[in-house]
C-alpha cells in the first residue's frame, strides 16, 4: 500500500494490520513505530495530521514531581530520558529538524513554605531519576530577567531532565518518516465514526468499512466515545476536553534558555529566537479554536515573571483542545470486551513526551514483543472504574 489523499476501500483490498484514528502526535509516533515493525497500516484523519490538540507550539516536556513515585511516573520519567535518542534517530532517518533541546527548568520560589517543601525533593530526585539529572534549589535566579528576581524572592528549582520541542518540527519529522513507508496507507479527510469488534470493521465517516487485525482510537476528545461504546459504556463516560490557548512572541532570545514554569504558566525559548507562552485550562468554551482575553493575561503574566519578553511582539495566537481521561492518566491497551480494539488516548498535558512510549506499548501487544511495562492506570478497566465511581455519586 502506499500514501494517498483520501478514498474508499475497494472489495478485495487487504485489510491493515493496524487501523489507527488521529493523526496527531500520539497516531503518528504509533504508525511510524507500527511501521517499523512491519505492520501494514491504514492511517486515518478527519482534517489535517497534527491540526488538533498537537497542532499548538509549546512543546515542553517536563516530568512530575519526583517524590511518592509511582508507575506513572516512571513511565513519564523512562520516556522523557528516551525521547533524545528517538528524536535523533527520526531526524537521522529524514533529515528533518524537530527543534528538540534539553534545556532543563526554573521553578521560582514565592515561600518559604515552598522551598523548605523542594528542598525535601532534592533527595526524592535523586533517588528516582538518578545521577544523570539535577535537582537543585538555588538562592538567586542565575539568568538576569528569566526570571525576573522579583518573582522569585525564595530563590529557584533548577532541574536538568526537562528539555523542549517544537511541536510543528516533530510533527513534520513524523509525517516525512511516514512518507517514506510503503506499508503504510494515509486517509485524510475522512474519520472513524463506529468500531464492530465483533467483525473487526470500522465504518469511516466516508462510508467505507475497513476490515482490521486491530484498531487504535488516537483521535484525540473523538477518541472517548468510541472507546465507550466499544466497552459497552456510555458513550460520555470516560474523558472530556479541556481547552488551552497559547501565544509565540519573537522575543529574539538564546535557545538554550530553560523552561520557566510557574503556577500553570510556561515560559519557552525556541529556536529563531522566538518564545511560547501558555496555557488556559479551560473546562466551559464555547469556541475550542478561538482565542481571546483569557491568553491576554497569560501573556501578561509571562511578561511579568520574565521581563526579557515584556516588548516582545506577539506573532501567533493558538487554541486547541485538550483530551483528559476520567482517570486523568493516559488510556492506553486493550479496551475490554472489544476484540482487536486498542485506546490511546488522554495524554493531555504530556502527550509530546510519552507519545513514542506508549507507541511501543501497543505495537508490543500487537506483535508480542517484550514492551515497556504499562501502570495499571492506564488501563481502560480503571478508567472505566472512575467513570462508575463518579456515576454512583454524582
């Protein structure tokens, strides 16, 4: 099979051995790494690869806190020291630049309380993440301006695991890897709008039925329904999505600045000197692309805590929405009672980071290869748990 624009699958044509939904971050890293392995693959997207949720320009890959380490965390942990050499090998392998940068990350300190609590961590990080990665808590701000001295009067996190990417690099990287596949077939224009696992078929928003060996529903907020109706729940029940909306300036700074992170707002330095700021978290929107007032103040807020950008233009305004599972960890494997059905989705926040990861958790299941060990919730059964618990009480 080769790429084509869209179309109709024709009698008699071989069904994929993979049928993935979404071409966003997390369908792409699953076609490319099913690919790899030399499953067949039909690729399928409603617009344009990467124009959801992974369509913005953030790109900030930080891990969580390192202490009461759990499976979640180790997962994130092994992914984001994994992804350097992945995103070598991709470019390698295209000649496309994903902008990736192991930039570390500040964290000012507004408290006391707030730095007697990292100092506690210092300890935690060394024991989860090892010696290869810092945790330390500094006086003063080393960078004059990022951040502004004043937005840290108890001094500042500097931790070396976070890096950055851009998100519209990586994407591009992706899609040329997947240009250069054979076994694989691209779809745009075109969706999954019902699964049978019964008949292993999907019926497309284009009227076609593909026949599959196994579905992978990465379509981002689509991707809860149709999960729900596979397992027999409703059709609501197991994530919902969360608007954000993010701003670049040509701030005209050093790429090599760490990330700032402070209260929900990211400060980023990118290549070409420019720097994204975000993001809302917004549960009530009624337009999910539109931007307005609420990316004003966080524009506002990232002048403020970092006066190198403060007459920065801005020269792009972006809003997505966001999935987030019930559970609000990642849905990843198998969805019970639904032979041949596979979620990955609600990766939220940090999908750029464990997207290949959880990639080679589904392709291992597929091909029964040894994979990467899966925390239990991520599993469909504990969101689905979640899901009934809230039910029950409302």
């Amino acid at each position: 099979m080769g790429i084509a624009d869209s179309g109709v699958v024709h009698a008699g044509q071989a069904a994929p051995d993979l049928l993935i939904a979404g071409a966003g971050v997390a369908g792409l890293w699953l076609t490319v790494k099913a690919a790899r392995a030399g499953l067949s693959v039909m690729l399928v997207e409603r617009g344009n690869p990467g124009g959801g949720a992974s369509g913005g320009f953030l790109g900030a890959l930080m891990p969580h806190s390192p202490e009461r380490w759990n499976g979640k965390k180790d997962f994130q942990f092994r992914a984001l020291v994994d992804l350097e050499d992945e995103v070598a090998r991709l470019e390698s392998e295209t000649g496309a630049y994903c902008g990736y940068r192991r930039v570390g990350r500040l964290l000012p300190l507004t408290s006391e309380r707030a730095r007697t609590a990292e100092l506690a961590r210092v300890g935690e990080a060394q024991l989860n993440w090892g010696d290869a990665f810092r945790y330390e808590v500094k006086h003063t701000a080393e960078i004059d301006n990022w951040p502004d001295i004043l937005a840290a009067p108890h001094g500042t996190v500097h931790e070396t695991l976070s890096a950055r990417i851009s998100p519209p690099g990586l994407l591009g990287a992706l899609l040329t890897s997947i240009a250069m596949m054979p076994n694989v077939d691209l779809r745009l224009e075109t969706s999954v709008v019902e699964v049978s696992p019964a008949g292993r078929t999907a019926t497309l928003s284009d009227g076609s039925v593909v026949s599959y060996g196994h579905v992978a529903l990465a379509n981002g907020v689509d991707a809860f329904p149709l999960i729900a109706r596979a397992a027999g729940l409703p059709s609501q029940s197991l994530g919902s999505g969360v608007k954000g909306q993010a701003a670049l300036l040509d701030a005209r700074t050093y790429p090599d600045l760490p990330v700032v992170y402070e209260d929900g707002l990211y400060v980023i330095a990118h290549e070409n000197g420019h720097v994204a700021v975000g993001s809302t978290s917004e549960r009530d929107y009624d337009d999910p692309t539109g931007t307005d007032e609420a990316l004003d103040l966080v524009i506002k807020r990232a002048r403020r805590l970092c006066p190198v950008i403060k007459h920065a233009p801005v020269i792009r305004r972006w809003a997505g929405v966001r999935p987030r599972a019930i559970g609000r960890d990642p849905m990843l494997g198998p969805v019970p009672g639904a032979p041949g059905v596979l979620a990955m989705a609600g990766g939220f926040k940090i999908s750029f980071g464990i997207a290949h990861r959880m990639a080679d958790v589904l392709v291992s299941g597929i091909t029964g290869t040894q994979g990467p060990e899966t925390p239990a919730s991520f599993s469909v059964e504990h969101h689905a748990a979640k899901a009934a618990g809230k039910t029950s009480t409302g």
